[in-house]
C-alpha cells in the first residue's frame, strides 16, 4: 500500500508551471524588491475591484451577520441566482433561469464540478490548444482520457482538420475558451458555427451528447467592438463556467457560477449532476457573502480601459523591439513567438532580468510564451529596457 | 455510454437529508412564516458572528483592494498560516510551523481534500458511528470502501470491540470528530488515550501507517470544563481538519484548514499530496479576504454561551416531558432517542407540528434524532408546546 495516493503526491510536488513561477517572484520580491520583479506569470487582476463592491460590502455587513455569513442552499442563495439569471438574459436573451445555475467558488471549481458531474470511466474530455494547462489536471482527477486539439497558430482559432481527428465516439465534452487563456484570441462568429455544426454533426454520428463546457472568465474582457457569441444561444448542449475573478478584479475571493442549458436534453439530469459532484468535492456553498456581493453588482466591472491601455503599450514596444505577437482582441495575456525554439530556455534567459512568464508548452503549443499583463502601466513601462536587454541577446 | 456519471447524478437527487430537510424549511418558512417553523435540522448557527469579524472587514476593505481580494499561494497567505500556526502553539504547545498548515475553503473541503490525497484504490476509511453523513460521500468519492465502527450507545465514546473489528489491514484512515456531530459528545481523555494505542497496535501489526483525521469545527464549542485532547499531540498520524464556520457563526462563507502533523512519517510527501489534491478539485486559494479575517481573530468565538443556555432549557424541557437524551458536552446537537424504533417515522410525525429533526440513520445508528439548537433562545421556548404536543401522540 503506497502512503499517500501518487498522483495527488505528484500533482502537489510538481505543480502548476505558472504558480510555480508566481512562488518564485514572490521569493524574488523579497530579495530584489515587488517593484523590480516583472511578473507576468499570473492572471493575477492588479487593476483594483470597482468601489461598487467595497460598497456593496460595507453595506451588508450593516445587515444582519447570520444571514449574511450563513449557508446558503448548495446551489447559490435563490435571490442571487435570479439576479445572476436576469444579467444574462439582459445582455443575451438567454433564456436561462435561476434553476439552470449553480453558483461556485470560481472558474476553477465551476471546471471541476463539470467534468466529475459528466465524465464516465473511459470518456474523453477535448481541449483545443493552447489552452489553460489546469484543464488537464481537472479533466484527468475527473476520470476523463484528456485530448488536445492542435493549435492553429495563424489566428488562434480552431484547426478543424484536427478536430475532426479528436473529437470521437468517446468524447463526452469539449472545452472552449473565449477570450482565450494564454492567446488573447476571440473565436469569431464563423469559427463559433463552424465549431457548433461540427458537434452537431458528430452527436449525430456518434448517437449521443457532446457536451460545450465554455470557460468564460474573460468574457467581458474585450477591447474592441469584437462579438463573444453567448454559447448557450449557439449549441444546446452547452455548460457556461463562468468566474467574477477577471470582471471584478477578486480572484482570491473564488466566486462563480455553472449555467446548465435548459436547451439541453435531460438538463434536469445533468444539473443534478452538477450538485453531486459540487457536494462529492466538499464544495458546501459558494462563499456566502461574496453571492451577495456580485447579486447586487451585476453588469459592473473594474476598469477594463486600463487593460486596453497596458496591451497596447506592450503590444507596441515589444513588435518594436523586434518580437512577434499575437494582437489580442481580449483577455489580458499576450502571446509572444519565443526567439528560439525552446521557449522554456527562452523564459530561464528572462529570469536573469527578473521577467517572469510562462512558456507556452504546457498550454498545447511549443515555442511562444504568455505574457498576463494585467499588471500596473508603470510595471510594464519600466519592464521594457529589460526586454530590450533580453532581444539583445538574440542579435 | 451514459449521459452523465450516474454516481454524481444520484447524489445530486437524493441529496443530503439534512440540506433536504433544510430546504423543507425555506419552503414551509414561505407558507407559515419563518418564526413558525422549528427547524433544528442544519448546523445554521443563530448567533451572530462576534463583533471584531464585522470590524476586521470594515479595516481590511478600507486597505489595498488587490491585496484584499487576490489570489494568495495556493496553501494559503504565508502571515494568516503563521497566525494559525501560533494559536495553534499557544493553545496546544503542539509544534505546529505555517509549513504544515494548508488553508480551505472550509471543513468539507478539509476533508476531501485530505481523504482524496491519501486514498489510493482499495483503501478503506474507517469513522467511528454516530457520523455526519458526509463522510460516507466523501469517502466514497475520493474512491475508497467507506466502514463504520459501531456507535457505543452508553456514553457514544467508541466501541472498541467494534473498532478492532473494522480497522484492518486496508484501512487508510480513521476519522474522529470530537466533540460530535450529532451527538454533542466529546471523546473523554480516557477514550483518546485507548483509541491512540489501538491505532499504534494496528500501524504495528500491518506495517504501515493508519492515517487519524480528526474533524474539528466544534472545538471550541464545549460547555464546561471538559478537556478536548488536541490530536496532533496524542498521535503523530494526524491531520487535523478544522473550520471556523461554527466557532466564527461564519459557516457561508467557507474558510478553514488542514493541520499535517510535523511527527508524521513522510509529512512533506503528505503535504504535497494535499496540495494536489486541492489543486485537483479545483481548490485554487481559500477565499482570500476571509483568510485574512481569521488571521486577525484568532482565538476569538461568538457567543458560546448562548448554546450552553439553549442546550440547557431544551435538555431539560424535553426530558420533563419524558424524551430521553444524552446530556451534550460540546457542540450544538442534542441527540434524542425516538420514542418510537423508527426515526424516521418519528420525524414525519414532528412535520406535522413544523418541528424539523435529522433521524438518525444517516449517522450511522437507528433510533435516534438530532436537533442542532443553535437556533434562538425564543424559537427553542416557543417550540416547546410543540413538542409536547408531538410526545402526547406517544403516550
């Protein structure tokens, strides 16, 4: 009898690359100071929460503390999710209800309690690359065989050459990202229902349902007048995880959601599914106090201008300096084509001038690394004399 | 191929009888009024959370937004673990360094997390009977063979015919909870001291350590001066699961930890494999701001003296009217032998007059019912001619 399960040994001593690096900056801070570090290894929002929140905040813990700090029934506070199901069919006339949601302690969780509520031993669970590499980790501790989409590294969208060799008889859901984590890509209207009639094609070949898990917590994060189709509107079989991590700049408080379609055949099934596996994995409530934080500041979000700003001036410096890049049209992350073909040598170089990111192979994709620049203006600003130092290595 | 996992599909449906129950409540609240139903189903506590949580937050949000609301490491925020660490120290004299410590999202996520990083298959966990009915999920769920020693029915200490029935050669773990949910009792020192031999005699004979989880979230809720042995101290296989949901009045808002005693064989590989785990199930950082909330309130509770009343008047006022119970020692449960053998029959009848009760056969022994009284003072008095209403239909 080994003493503890190895792959959660495993899982635990090797950890994830990128807070792996968010450890090692943390290490550094304290040596070379906060402010010479620059870190884009995390997703780690340093744009400030809107003041609606800390508002919001104060403002209940005015109000009675047992209702505020209590549990609330395992799928969210009803209130909350009838708030959160009016948002929706606001901007998206949805058609969800507040019995289509189930709230959860972030994009993380709402992931987790998906795939352990649909996977069946020997189900495959597809990803398309470059993808966000925890959606490994999740779909494997889920039971799921884990299967990557080939990049398509023209415009970040979808190779359906690959696709069509991926997905198969035994898949039983495909995860998207939109805005895409680490590419910054947005799928475009023509990749969205390329990609829906190709699932519906193969639900129908296959005889059974290829469920859309659609990881969104980048969602409002798009700088441009670039359309995010709304997924449940495109392909019934479709479950949203959605985060407030990114929206509202609180990513430690871990809140979110799973929307179910009620589009979706058997949808009553498959939610019950849902709150199994939220109650297998010990997730009791969503964070009581934070459901009314969001319930009551729906539509808000921080200041996303700023990270408008900051993509652009790194966009610009960096191609300037001579590096190639992806323009992305949302989320906070930028791509960059690593000089050399090993992008993780590339990223140890950086290290020398305290730069942190992350290479890109554990996203799917070798040779680019991701750069989150959700951090300040002046960070990135006086990040540049480093990268230039860096390309000069290159020259 | 099946639509969904049918294991997760059947939680969800048949749920917990206890968030069933609770439902129940919200629902009958609606019709007949919140104050008219006695609903002692859920661990709910009525008592507000102690004044210095409310004035923690208020000070906090007037800080650092980013600080506030981000992502902390994984384990938890370096200076909230030291602060546990140091209570724990202060409290126990245990050696406890913020190394050992793992911050969750609360005492459910506690246990999955530790009973998924040291299951491998085959495993069995061991609880000792009467037990929350979680446990079983949990166990099950992190892919073990769930056993149950017997409930000692006299004092509901342990039955150790029983425990040297079940703990075998493939029992991983031991699960304690002391004091105890649903009986109120506390594990005497006479108990702790025969229960921590037996473990050693077991690890002896089989040649491999048997882990001990002691669940903890009513440590601190004891009403005289009864002495409640900390685990790390009495058995060096220990993890100690722990939550301020009760001691704090907090239990929405999902914050707690994991203890791995620095004297275990192999702690850092077990510390990795909890570390997996909780990034496995989608654990990404315990909420961040109630992490900081706990580091400054430490040692700090809500008024536990409000239970020891509320235990008094509804001991005394259902053994007048000629309920047997077992006079509780600590948390806030009142285990009540059904007057008639089928527990469940007894709670349907308790319907009838709005008095809400968990029977007992999900805890793992027949015959009895649980009613949490950390509900008000007022509500327990008001009860009262209920409940002789539902005893005259016994006599």
């Amino acid at each position: 009898m080994a003493v503890v399960n190895e792959k959660m040994e495993a899982l635990g001593k090797v950890r994830s690359a990128i807070r792996d690096l968010f450890e090692y900056g943390l290490q550094r801070a304290k040596i070379v100071g906060a402010e010479n570090v620059y870190d884009y290894s995390l997703g780690n929002p340093s744009i400030p929460a809107p003041d609606c929140v800390k508002d919001t905040m104060i403002e209940l813990l005015e109000g009675d503390s047992v209702a505020l700090h209590g549990y609330t029934s395992a799928a969210g506070a009803d209130d909350v999710k009838e708030a959160v199901a009016a948002s929706i069919n606001e901007r998206f006339n949805a058609g969800v209800t507040k019995n289509d949601i189930y709230m959860t302690c972030g994009a993380a969780a709402s992931l987790t309690i998906s795939l352990n509520a649909l996977v069946c031993p020997g189900d495959e669970v597809v990803a398309v690359a470059p993808f966000f590499p925890e959606y490994r980790v999740f779909a494997q501790a889920a039971g799921a065989v884990f299967k990557v989409v080939k990049a398509d590294t023209e415009k970040f969208q979808i190779d359906f050459d690959s696709f069509e060799e991926t997905v198969g008889p035994n898949t039983k859901a495909v995860i998207i990202n939109s805005p895409n984590n680490p590419s910054g890509a947005v799928l475009s209207r023509e990749t969205i229902d390329r990609l829906c009639d190709a699932l519906r094609k193969k639900e129908a070949e296959y005889g059974h349902q290829i469920f859309l898990l659609s990881d969104e917590p980048y969602r409002e994060l798009v700088y441009d007048d670039i359309e995010v189709p709304y997924m449940i509107n495109e392909y019934d079989d479709t479950l949203v995880c959605y985060s407030y991590s990114k929206s509202l700049s609180m990513p430690g408080e871990r809140i979110g959601y799973i929307v179910v379609s009620n589009r979706m055949e058997g949808n009553t099934d498959v939610f019950a599914a849902v709150a199994g596996a939220g109650r297998a994995l010990g997730f009791v409530c969503a964070p009581s106090m934070m459901q009314k934080v969001i319930a009551k500041n729906q539509g808000k979000t921080s200041d996303i201008n700023a990270y408008r700003v900051n993509r652009d001036i790194l966009y610009n410096a960096l191609t300037g300096i001579g590096f190639e890049a992806v323009y992305p049209d949302g989320a906070f992350y930028l791509f960059v084509k690593s000089p050399e073909p090993d992008a993780k040598a590339f990223c140890e170089k950086a290290k020398k001038y305290d730069i942190l990111m992350v290479p890109s192979d554990s996203f799917g994709v070798e040779g680019y690394v991701r750069l989150a620049y959700c951090v300040s203006k002046d960070k990135i600003e006086r990040s540049i004399p480093a990268f230039e130092k860096l390309m000069a290595e290159y020259k």
